[in-house]
C-alpha cells in the first residue's frame, strides 16, 4: 500500500511540475521581448548586449516577479519530488543492506 501511495503521489507531483514548470517557462519568455529587459536582469552582466544571452536564473525571478505563485508551486513540487525519490532510494537501499545482513 505505501508504495503505491508512493508511485501516486510521485505521478501526480511529475504532472503539477511538469505543467507549472511550462506556465513558468512561458512568463520567462517574454523577458527577451521586454524593452525594459536589463531593468530585469539581476545575475545578467551588465555589458550583456544581446536578450538572447539572459541568464536563466534572471528569467526564473522575471517568472516570479509577474506570476509568484506559479513559480511557488513549480518549485515547492520539484523539492517534494527530490525528497520522494530520496526516501524511496533510502528505502530500497535499506531493505537490500538488511537483506544482505540476514544472509550472512
């Protein structure tokens, strides 16, 4: 049953990821298209010229600037899904240790 719950749990973490991470993505692309653009930048350098050379990390806060919540629920999903796959790899790993315990 808990493995299950699980495979459900991470399936459905993967689907509001992969959706929120697309509506995230979408609001960073206007960035380049923004007249304003190095009002924007943070980690960008300054002697940057060209909109298509904006680091990702300045259009990931440019997401969060105009959609927060969005870029909120994209990231508190991905940190739920690396701590799901932590605790099961923890898991399996303990129970084949404890295997190979019992055999000797």
């Amino acid at each position: 049953m808990k493995a299950t719950l699980q495979a459900i749990l991470l399936i459905s973490l993967f689907c509001i990821f992969g959706f929120t991470f697309w509506l995230a993505s979408w609001t960073a692309s206007y960035l380049p298209y923004s007249d304003d653009w190095k009002d924007h930048v943070v980690f960008t350098p300054a002697s940057t010229e060209d909109p298509s050379q904006i680091y990702m990390v300045d259009m990931y806060l440019y997401a969060f600037r105009y959609s927060p919540f969005i870029t909120i629920v994209c990231t508190l999903s991905f940190i739920v899904i690396v701590v799901v796959l932590f605790l099961l790899v923890k898991a399996f790993w303990e129970e084949k240790v404890s295997k190979k315990i019992k055999e000797v």
